[in-house]
C-alpha cells in the first residue's frame, strides 16, 4: 500500500434552518463542545496534513469558534484554515471552494471530506475509511450505513454485481429508492487529482437546483475509476444533526459513551443515566458519583473524590477525597478534604484551602478559605480572604459592595464571628479575633479583640483577659455557631 499524504474538508456553511436558532447549527454545544468541535476533535487525531473549513452562513461567528476549540492544541496540531463559499449553491460548490486552499498543486494526495454536523465520529472510523481507500486504490471510497428508517438520507443505488452505482438524494429518489435502507452519510475520501475535474463536469439537475457532492460518485464511475465502499461497523457513528430532537439524541448517545469509558477508568457512577460528564472534563480513578450529578466545562475531580447527588460544577478543580453535595460550583477550586454542602454555591474566585468546610446555604465569591476553616452555614462570604482555622457563624455576610466599588473583607487565621454579623468592607478582623452576634463592623479588629454592638465598638485584650479568668462564663459568648 503506497503511502499518500492526507487531508481533510469539513463542510461547515449551511445556515440549518431546521434548528430554529440565530446561532449557526455546528455551533449547537453538545457535551460541552460545539458540533463541529467534535467532528475536529476526531480529525485531529489523525496524520493530516491539514483540515480545511469552509464557512458560509455567520462565517465570522463559525471562525471565532473553531478557533477557540483549537486553543491550547499547540504547535503540533494539524493546521486548519478556512475558505468562505458565499453563496451556499450545494455541496459539490463547497468541495470545489475548499480545493482552492490547496493551491495550484496536483499532487497524488487523498483527502476526506465531511459535513461539520456528525459529532459521533471516532477517529478509528475515519482512519479505517482512509486505509481503505488506500488498499482499494479507489478513486473515491464512501463510508455507508443501514438505518431502520433511513428518511433525510441520499440512498445508496448498487448495481446487478452490488457495486455502488449511484447515490440519489432523498427529494429526487423514486418511491423503489426510497425503500432502499443503505443510506449516505456523506462521508468520503477521494484522491485529490481525481476530484477536482469531477467536480467541474457536475450540473445542478436536481430538484434544489444544486451542485451535489454525491453526484461525484457517478461522475467517476462512468469514466471508469473505481468507486469503493465501506461500512461503517456502527451506524450511530454517522447520524447527522438536522434539529433539536437529533440534537437531543447525539447527546444521549455521547454521554453514554463517555460515562462508559470513565466506568472503564475506574470512576463508580451510581446512576450512569442520571450522570452528565463534558467531554473536557477529567476524572481520577476513585471518584464517585452520585445522581443528578452535572460535569461541564474543564472540571477536575481529583482521586476518591466525591460528587452529588445533584450537583452542578463547571470549569471547577475538586482535590483528592473532597465531598460535594447537592451545590452548584462554578470556576472554583476546593482542596484536597473539603466537605462542600448540601446546598452551597460557590462562585468564581472561590478557593478553598484542605480540610475547609463549606455548608448549607453559603454562598462564596472571590473568596480565599484557608486550611481548615470553617463557613457552616447561613453565610455570604464575598471578596475576602478567611484564614486557616477560622469560623464564620451562621448568617455572617461580608458586605463588600458600596454601590460603587467593590472593597475585600480580611478574617485571619482562628477568627471567630459571631452569628449575624455583618462585616462592612474594607475591613480587618485580626488573628484569633471576635465579633460578637449581631454585630456591625465598620472598622478593623485587632488581633485578640472583640467587636460588638451596633456599630461596634472594640475590645482590646478581650480574648486573653476571657482566657486569663478562666471562670467558663465567656465560652461561645459570641454568638459564634460552627
């Protein structure tokens, strides 16, 4: 088998009128990443040389976000251009607008071509298609499939011996082709030299006035080039994306995927079908789990790790044997130990330190939590740095904002606020520090005071002067709650 350098067009400027939607249907998210996203991600983990996008409808918006997919793919990736077909006139249109990014060139390369919207494509398939189509030194080789119901697909027309005669759309098939359940799913890989003067011989003889691709297959055909086919073991793989319900069921069919390959990992999901995993998202052996359990963006959970039931993390980092539970997470990072929940939301900025514990109804953002501290419940804890040991009591809010500025609020190392305070920021509560329940802090706290009333007033000493009588009647007289 003689050895061709290979490349790639994805097809990528229809408008997909039948999505109801202003965004470009390539671009419809589908666990985690856009349509076309997954359609290159397969490509990428081929040997190509390069892939060529040809954008058409919002061709702006399409660029930005195949861009954005590749981000972070480094210098060795496949490069991948683009060609715009500003008036969208069929298929066969497109494929000749892509050729012209490979240049004057003629050499003996192969090269497949794709539509943008069949996001369940393994690379393994794509790699059998071209090897394929290498053994058979075919002029082109088509992946085809058998559906149960193969309506919105072009029909495959074989002849007496079984070879592939034709490809007839659906719109132009007879009642006879129509019952035909071996369907195209518009899957090629055509010797370059041999596809663009194809391509100029076809004619828009069909009922949308168009330049089909498919009528390529019949173009070689009848000037003897070998036509060659090869089914695809696994039919979901090449199911096309046309509408919401499609939509819909892409997704499913994805989340089992990834769900069993994570199982396959050593990762224990309780409720498989009630367990949503991005495709960027990284799990470590261990993990667990539990239903109603939502994964999305670039989270990562670490070993031992437990997650649900009904959670909601995105773009979060999880260290090794936390526990979140029944809360929503959203661009945070809790360390290794921390108990998160039931019923907390943790907003962008958060980070907690091991073994803090964030509980029931507490909502954090722009927060630092150090090691060991303590938000039990009841608590805003807004721009501000909480030291290692500390406890916020229930209902303590850190008021940051002064309706122009936002100002951080410090608590320091084995602080201690009483239930219901209210911390005005800026402000400082000092080491091992008090605020008494209910109080208002308006001004900084030193180390070992306490800060009571409304506004508060400042007891310097308080803490070692409690300690120094010893008598047990100062013991929690804070209103702290841990």
């Amino acid at each position: 088998m003689a050895y061709r350098p290979l490349s790639a067009i994805v097809l990528a400027a229809g408008q997909g009128t039948r999505m109801r939607s202003p965004l470009p249907k390539i671009l419809h998210p589908l666990c985690g990443r856009p349509m076309v996203g997954h359609v290159l991600g397969a490509l990428s983990a081929l040997p190509l040389e390069r892939i060529v996008v040809v954008v058409g409808h919002r061709s702006d918006v399409v660029t930005d976000a195949v861009v954005e997919t590749r981000r972070g793919h480094g210098p060795d990736a496949v490069p991948v251009g683009f060609v715009e077909q500003p008036v969208q006139r069929g298929t066969g249109d497109a494929a000749a607008v892509a050729l012209t990014a490979f240049g004057d060139t003629v050499d003996d390369d192969d090269v497949l071509v794709l539509s943008a919207d069949v996001p369940l494509l393994r690379p393994e398939t794509l790699a059998a298609l071209a090897t394929e189509h290498r053994l058979s030194d075919a002029a082109v080789t088509m992946l085809t499939t058998v559906l149960h119901d193969p309506t919105g697909y072009g029909r495959i027309v074989r002849d007496a011996r079984g070879a592939v005669e034709r490809i007839v759309e659906e719109t132009d098939a007879t009642d006879d082709e129509r019952a035909i359940t071996e369907v195209n799913p518009a899957i090629y890989c055509f010797r370059r030299s041999l596809l663009a003067p194809a391509l100029r011989r076809l004619v828009p003889q069909n009922a949308q006035g168009e330049y089909y691709l498919t009528d390529v297959v019949d173009v070689l055909r009848g000037t003897g080039h070998t036509v060659h086919a090869v089914s695809a073991a696994d039919a979901t793989e090449t199911l096309g994306v046309n509408d919401r319900a499609q939509l819909a069921d892409a997704e499913a069919l994805l989340r089992r995927r990834i769900n069993r390959e994570w199982m396959r990992s050593g990762v224990t999901m309780v409720d498989p079908e009630r367990t949503y995993v991005d495709v960027d998202v990284t799990l470590a052996p261990d993990v667990r789990l539990w239903p109603g359990t939502i994964l999305q963006g670039a989270t990562r959970i670490g070993p031992g790790a437990e997650i649900g039931p009904d959670c909601r993390l995105v773009d979060a980092t999880v260290g090794a044997g936390a526990v979140v539970e029944q809360s929503v997470v959203r661009d945070a990072e809790i360390g290794d130990g921390v108990h998160v929940g039931p019923f907390a939301h943790l907003r962008p900025g958060t980070r907690l330190g091991a073994d803090a514990r964030v509980g029931s109804f507490v909502e954090t953002k722009n927060a630092d939590v150090g090691e060991g501290a303590k938000l039990p419940h009841l608590s805003y804890v807004g721009d501000a740095e909480v030291g290692p040991g500390a406890n916020v009591g229930a209902g303590t809010i850190t008021a940051n904002y002064d309706g122009r500025t936002k100002h951080r609020t410090i608590i320091g190392a084995n602080a201690r606020t009483g239930s219901n305070s209210v911390l005005v920021a800026p402000v400082t509560i000092g080491e091992g520090a008090y605020s008494a329940a209910g109080a208002v802090v308006t001004r900084d706290v030193p180390p070992g005071a306490l800060a009571k009333g409304v506004p508060a007033t400042v007891v310097e000493g308080w803490v070692a002067a409690r300690d120094d009588a010893d008598d047990g009647d100062g013991a929690g007289s804070d209103g702290s709650v841990g």
